[in-house]
C-alpha cells in the first residue's frame, strides 16, 4: 500500500470526540500573533448547504470613551488568505447577537481609523479595562479583512467578546469543475490550491487533467467541502487525512500529483454500479514464480461495528449545529460496537457523510486481504498507475496435492520497481458480485440520507440590534472602505546619547562607584569613582555676570528682578548672597565634543577674515564664573576659576604659530596668512586656585573675543572686523611636542 493509502486506512476512529461545529461564540476576542498562518476559508453556500462560520483574529483596536463612558471599539480582523466574496449584515456577530458595523476589504487594511488606547477620565466614571497597546497598522496584502466597530453602554464588558462572521463565499479560485472564477467547495480545488500557494513542486507536475475529473466526481456525487483551514499543515498528511472522506486518493503519475475517485466511475462521473471492466490480467506467465505474498485482514478488524459520521448542519440564518448519520448493517447496531468519524469540519451535507461512512464500513466488511507479486518490465508498466483494477489468477496446490484457482480482483495501491528491475505491485482486494459488479459501490449508492433538517438553534435569544432594520434578513453589503499602509521607511541610525546630568547627591555622602553593567555583584575592590561631569557648561551656553550682595540678615536678602540666585556664603557675622543675569553667547564652541572633565588644550584656527588684513584678538574678562585659560613661556597650562570673585589671571595668546607671549591681548599675524596658520591657543579652568598642574575639578570652556584688526606687514590703520571664520580644535594633556588636534 502507499504511504498515503496506509495513512488512510490506519487513520484512528474518534472514539470519544465531539464534533467541529464552532468555537467559543462568547469567548474573548481572539489576537493574531506573529508568525500565525493566515487561515484558507473554502466555502460556497448553494441553496441550504455549505458556508463557514469564522472567529477572526483582530490584528489592532481602538478604543475611545465619551462624556458619559460610552465606549466605542474598533476591531481589525483578519478574514483569510486571497480575495472572498462579500460578507452581508445579517452574517457579522460578536458573541452571537448581530450587532456593530463593519466594512470589508481585500488587499489592504480595512477601515479609516487608527489603532490606540484613547479613553479619557470622565468624572463620574471609572475607565474599561482595555489594553494599553492595541497593535500596529499592517499592509495586509493579499489578505481579505474586516474592520469591526460596535459601542458599549458604561460598566459593559462585551467588548471583549469575540466577533464571528458567517463566510458564504470564501477564497477565490479558478474552478476545476466549470473553469469559472469565484468561491468553491470542492476539495479538488482546494488541493490544486494548497499545491499551487505551498510551491511544493513546479505547476506543469500538478495533474490538472485528473483533478478536473476528481472534481466532476465530487459534484456528481454531492462529496462537499466547506472549511476554514487555518492551522499549520503538512500537505502530504492534511490530503492523507481527509481525501478518503471525499471517497478520493492522491496519485503520482510520471511525477505528476493528483487525484482519482477510489470507486470507478462512469461517463457522467457517477460511481458505477454495473460490471467493472479491468485494465490488465496477471497470470504465471507475468507473475515471477515464489514472488506472490497474500496478507489477509485480522477477524479482529472485520467484526460488526456501527459507523457515525458527524456533519454540521449549516443554517443560512443561524449558527452550525452539529448532526450524525449512522450507517451500518442489521447485525451492527446490536453488536454494541461503534466507531465514530469527526466530518463537521469540512462536512455540511448529510448524503456525503452517509457515503463516506458507507465506503468504509462496506470496504472493512467485504475486502479481506491485500496481495503482492512481481513480474519482469512489460508493456503493463507503461499503462497501468496506481488506483486501476487488474485481475490476478495463478494455481494455489494444497499440502494434499489437490489444486485451487486463485482468481480475484485487485485495485493497485503501489507500483515499486526493484534493484535488480523487476516490477513489484502492492493492491487490495476489490470484492465483485457475481455479475462483475462492486459491492462497495453498491453498498455507497444504496445508502440513503433520512433528510431531517432543524430549523434553527436560536429558538428565544433576541439580542440583535434591529434599530436600523431586520438585521437577520439584511442582505445588503456595506460599502468598502480600507487604507493603504506603506511598509514604513527603514529606521533612523540611532543619533548621540543625550548629556545626562549628574547623579544626585545627598549632603555630605561621599563619592559611590557606578553600578556595574548588568547588575552583578561589584568586586571585592571597588574600581575608582568616575569624575562626575558639571550639570552643565555655563560658559559655553551662556554669559553670565555675577552680583554679590552683602548684609548682616540673611534673610532679608533677595536678588534684583531679572536675576537668578546662584549661591550665598557665611563670613561670620554677615552673610552675601550672589546672583547671575545670564544671556546667550553669540558665538560658543562645540562643548560637546571632548568628554567631559577631560584635560587637555582648546585653540581656535583662524581660516577667514575681511574688513582688515589682521585681527587683533584678546581674551574678554568674562565675569565672576568663568575665566580664560593662562599659558606661560614654558607652554605649561594655569587655570584658574572661582565661583565668587575673580582671580588674578594672566592671558596667554599665541600668535601664528610663534611663541607664546604672556600678554592681556596679542596681534595675530602671520604675514597676512589667514590659511590656517594663525591661531589663539585657548583652554579650560579648573577650581585650582593659582596652580601650575591640572587638578580634579570642574572645566568650564571658554570663547575667544575678536576686537579689532591691524595690519603688521605693512602697517596700516586699524579698522573694525566685519566678519571672521574659524574653527575649533581640542588635543588632549600632553606636552606641546607631541600635541595632536582633532576638529570639534
């Protein structure tokens, strides 16, 4: 037997299971997560079967609250894989009472609206416990949605309840049956569909011709399939499992994959029920001799057992309701054996489930082994495929001389060609009366439906909102309305961190080493406390100019009207208090690019200047804050800075690339060269009161003050600058041999 025949017949009875007919109508809203398959709903709703009812998954929503907490839900709602036809008002639920509006859509995302938590606090109210975040916007291409709105009444919790939709016309095929476009029910579709979406195998290697046939076979004999294939499935077991249920097997012909009807069929693709005709006969002049093996069904498998299919009787105006038909024998009721077979899934008509319930209980009853023989290659190798009848007849010598003819009806399940060449055919009985005629096909045609409809299951629940009209007999289409939604452009490089401020501090707590990364336990040697950068660069953000007001209470003491206070001091008996009126700088250097609290040297490189043929540069005594830097003959750096009052402060500007000269102001001249060579060699403070070396405390910038121009070569008047470009440059500490500048 094939892999998929064994399958088939080896595929366990639900003993104990109920049938597939709908989920939880009033469970909580379903939620698509990612990597979810996109569900296939195969559906075609003809006269009073077929349809499919769906719980769609919502991929985002919206919630808003007015005035008085009423609260207004939106759902997106993945519907199904490729374009479907038009869901109508009477076919949208949440819960199982038709209410809400929506829209549907194919290709894009349905509806105007955005996703978001929206609700406000109403006085009076207390706010619905929504989700905080209700998803993102998707492209949804090549998926059929539904956008879902409904308004709930303050304190309601049904906005929670999951929505259901009622698919009469499901994904759109080119149908095999009457090559047209539209919704189908026929398996045969859906198999040329799931081959052709899966990519398992090229398009030339599908069988269409015997697909066309498997699918005439399955209207002629009402064989139906309305069903929402939404989990993830392997092809080979998913046809394994439900093509016997269709009466049908897979074939591969020449490669080719396809399907063919398990019972033989006449020109108008009905199941014969007259003689059946064989496409080859295999005597001993074919079969090699030892090579015949018969392998006869346990008494164990063939005893009597009722066999029930569960179908779902589908209502046009109401939910499934799940049915089952009994087939059997006189005998197999009584025997207390039953065998149960879950069809609701797939299964809305109840002939197909009596048929398909009939073939299998006739074929346990009447077929009674399985042979296998092989033979050398002959024309029979090149007509035969698996799934023909063929005859098999050979003498069978008893142990007491006496000879039998074996001579029965075979139907191929595997065609093997050995190693060695030889063909090996592996085939099941296939059981005939004595005119020829099959007796499964009998048994599958004489079985008979007892045609018992149920109305409805909605007998006293009057839930839906009719305010606009019967919504159970509203067959109209609302409106589509959807948005396109681009893939998004590809995120931004992520920029510079931002300056953090300091670590607060409580008064006097000493200096605490920085957590290590991760969280781990700190080594038994703390490392040394990192130096903790200013909150700011008051010298680079702004200029400041400093008060100080003095009296003997400190409480009466205030700062004038457009000042910030900035500190106060007890000098025993009087107190001060000092204060700052801050403005801009109109030109401040990049403060950002050096760390912070790094030693090291600032200069600004002159590269263009008009108004005068050379600039006379000076360094402005800024205010009480901030200081310029003092560089001495032996290019070693002094700082100095003080909060309150200004220090003694020597000016240092280099000039061109000469010395250093020790002066409050310095003509920069370089023979007229302003390429880049001349420059004012520049620095930052720290708190070191007259110091000659760097020390650990706050650096402030600084900023160079142009006055004024005169030429050195020749001489000329001096004039006003009417523009000037430079750049600034920043060399870590190091001695001015081996100084190197980076641009900032």
């Amino acid at each position: 037997m094939t892999a998929f025949a064994a399958a088939a017949e080896t595929q366990p009875p639900l003993l104990d299971a109920g049938a597939v007919v709908t989920e939880d109508l009033c469970g909580q809203q379903k939620v698509a997560t990612i990597g979810q398959p996109v569900p296939i709903i195969f559906a075609r709703r003809i006269s009073s079967r077929g349809g499919v009812m769906v719980s769609p998954p919502a991929t985002d929503a919206r919630f808003s609250n007015d005035a008085s907490n009423t609260l207004t839900a939106s759902y997106h709602l993945i519907l199904g894989d490729g374009p479907m036809g038009s869901l109508q008002v009477r076919d949208v639920y949440q819960c199982a009472c038709r209410v809400g509006s929506f829209t549907q859509t194919y290709d894009q995302r349905a509806g105007d609206w955005s996703p978001g938590n929206f609700l406000e606090v109403r006085a009076g109210y207390t706010l619905q416990d929504v989700p905080d975040y209700c998803g993102s916007m998707g492209t949804c291409k090549g998926l059929t949605t539904v956008s879902f709105t409904n308004t709930y009444p303050n304190g309601s919790t049904d906005w929670k309840r999951q929505v259901q939709t009622f698919v009469r016309s499901g994904r759109t095929v080119t149908r095999l049956a009457d090559s047209t476009s539209g919704p189908s029910s026929n398996f045969a579709d859906l198999f040329k569909l799931a081959m052709e979406i899966s990519a398992k195998l090229p398009s030339d290697m599908i069988d269409t011709p015997r697909l066309q046939t498997a699918a005439l076979f399955l209207d002629a004999n009402q064989l139906y399939c309305d069903m929402e294939v939404s989990d993830s499935n392997n092809l080979p077991d998913f046809i394994a499992a439900h093509a016997p249920y269709f009466l049908l097997r897979e074939t591969r012909v020449n490669g080719k994959r396809g399907l063919r009807p398990l019972l033989p069929i006449d020109g108008a693709y009905a199941i014969r029920t007259d003689a059946i005709p064989w496409e080859f006969e295999f005597n001993e002049d074919y079969v090699l001799p030892g090579s015949i093996t018969l392998d006869y069904t346990p008494l164990e498998q063939r005893k009597p057992v009722l066999m029930v299919g569960l179908w779902r009787q589908q209502p046009d105006d109401s939910f499934g309701i799940a049915r089952s038909a009994e087939v059997g024998y006189p005998n197999d009721r009584s025997s207390g054996n039953v065998e149960q077979h879950d069809m609701s899934a797939f299964c809305t008509h109840e002939l197909h489930a009596v048929r398909a319930m009939a073939y299998r209980r006739s074929r346990r009853r009447y077929s009674t082994h399985t042979a296998s023989w092989t033979c050398r290659p002959e024309v029979y190798n090149r007509v035969l495929e698996e799934g023909d009848i063929v005859r098999l007849t050979f003498d069978r010598v008893a142990s007491d001389g006496s000879t039998t003819t074996h001579d029965f009806l075979y139907q191929l399940d595997q065609i093997v060609k050995t190693p060695t060449g030889e063909i090996e055919f592996q085939a099941t009985h296939f059981p005939i009366d004595a005119t020829g005629r099959s007796v499964i096909a009998l048994d599958v045609m004489s079985a008979q439906a007892q045609g018992h409809v149920y109305s409805t299951i909605r007998t006293g629940l009057d839930c839906d909102d009719d305010s606009g009209g019967d919504r159970a007999t509203d067959t109209s289409v609302p409106a589509s309305v959807g948005q396109a939604v681009g893939p998004g452009a590809a995120p931004a490089p992520p920029g510079d961190p931002p300056t953090l401020p300091s670590n607060p501090r409580l008064p006097d707590e000493p200096d605490q080493p920085p957590m290590p990364p991760g969280g781990y336990n700190p080594p038994s040697t703390p490392p040394a406390p990192s130096p903790t950068p200013p909150d700011e660069y008051p010298g680079c953000l702004e200029d400041c100019v400093s008060q100080t007001i003095c009296g003997d209470d400190l409480n009466s003491l205030a700062c004038p009207a457009g000042s910030t206070y900035a500190g106060e001091a007890d000098l025993g008996g009087s107190y001060c208090i000092f204060c700052q009126i801050c403005a801009p700088k109109s030109a401040p250097p990049d403060c950002t690019s050096p760390p912070l609290g790094q030693e090291g040297y600032w200069r600004y490189v002159l590269t263009s200047a008009s108004g005068c043929a050379s600039l006379t540069g000076s360094v402005a005594a800024n205010s009480t804050t901030s200081q310029w830097l003092v560089v001495n003959a032996n290019n070693q750096v002094v700082f100095g800075f003080d909060a309150v009052k200004p220090q003694n402060t020597q000016y240092y500007i280099g000039s061109g690339d000469g010395p250093l000269n020790a002066s409050g102001s310095q003509t920069l001249v370089a023979n007229c060269d302003y390429g880049g060579s001349d420059t004012a060699w520049l620095v930052r403070y720290n708190v070191v009161s007259g110091g000659l070396a760097f020390g650990a405390a706050t650096y402030l910038p600084f900023a160079l003050k142009i006055t004024g121009c005169a030429c050195s070569n020749p001489p000329t008047t001096a004039g006003t600058v009417s523009s000037f470009s430079g750049k600034w440059q920043f060399s870590p500490t190091g001695s001015s041999s081996d100084i190197t500048w980076e641009s900032s």
